[in-house]
C-alpha cells in the first residue's frame, strides 16, 4: 500500500492526482487535526494508537501496511508544513517507546515489521540552498526513525512544476 501525506489544496490535489487508485491511502488536510502533545498514550495507554480522537489515532497502525510513504509538502525554512509536520508527529505510534543507536545517533526501535520507501516532494518558491539542505537532513533522519528501507528528497519551484514531474500513485 502507499500512503500519500499532502498539504494541498483539494483543487491542486485532484489536479495532480485524477485516479489514485484502489491501494492508496491518502492522509490531507480535513480541518480538524490535533498536536502530538507528547503525552506518551500511544505508548504506554493504547499502544500503537493514539489517544488522541480526531479521526488520525490510527497513523501508526496505517504506517505499519506500508510499503511507501510519499509526502508533498511546501517548505518552509527547511522543515514540512504544519499540516505534514502534525501527521509525522502523530506517526510516532509506529515505532516503540525504547531507543536504539545508529549511525551515532538516538532512535526509536520499530513496532512493526515492514520496512518502507519515505519519499518526500517539496515546493516552494525561492528555497535558499540551506532550506534545502536543512530539508535533506530532516528527511534523512525521519527515514532513520522510521526504519525506512530507502528514501529520497525532491525540490520543485511550484505545485505546477510538481505536477510535472511527479508521478507517484
């Protein structure tokens, strides 16, 4: 299954996308999605889910059929949108409350077995050299955290320019 995380318009998406198809899921942008307030519930209250209810509490369980995670997300000052950021943060029920290191670094251990490809597309228009490399790492270090199996990093000048290059689902 792919997953398909995205912060644009309803107009833009269907632009973009006109047949998404039956193994899809899409996570947009409804109005009405809660912050992470690192709580910890989804690990210790209702493991693997979040406890928070606004209709996202399943993102870890939804992670966890994945065989990709494409996320189209305007830039901003090298990080994701508010929206994209939000849907990470609550993700965190993928993975499990104990760490391991790699690369040097601190990381979750997983709670599921799959391993997934994490492709992320950014637009915007005029990303300086350091947004952009601030937006490598970041995506590099969600991969890591997320156990990813690969990933890669896209820059496109306008949603146009997205559309087309980007051929995803």
């Amino acid at each position: 299954m792919n997953i398909l995380i995205h912060d644009l318009g309803k107009q833009e998406f269907e632009r973009l996308f006109h047949n998404t198809g039956e193994n899809n899921h899409i996570i947009s942008d409804r109005g009405f999605i809660k912050n992470c307030v690192g709580c910890f519930g989804c690990w210790i209250k209702t493991p693997g889910k979040c406890v928070i209810k606004d209709g996202y509490e399943n993102l870890g369980e939804i992670f966890s059929r994945a065989d990709n995670v494409i996320v189209i997300s305007k830039c901003l000052y090298g990080g994701y949108s508010p929206f994209v950021k939000n849907i990470l943060d609550r993700s965190i029920s993928y993975l499990l409350p104990f760490f391991k290191i790699q690369n040097n670094e601190t990381h979750h251990q997983k709670r599921y077995k799959n391993n997934f490809k994490f492709s992320t597309y950014f637009y915007g228009e005029n990303l300086t050299l350091s947004e952009m490399a601030t937006a490598k790492k970041l995506v590099r270090a969600n991969s890591i955290n997320f156990s990813a199996s690969d990933y890669s990093v896209s820059f496109f000048e306008s949603i146009v320019q997205l559309s087309e290059e980007i051929n995803v689902l």
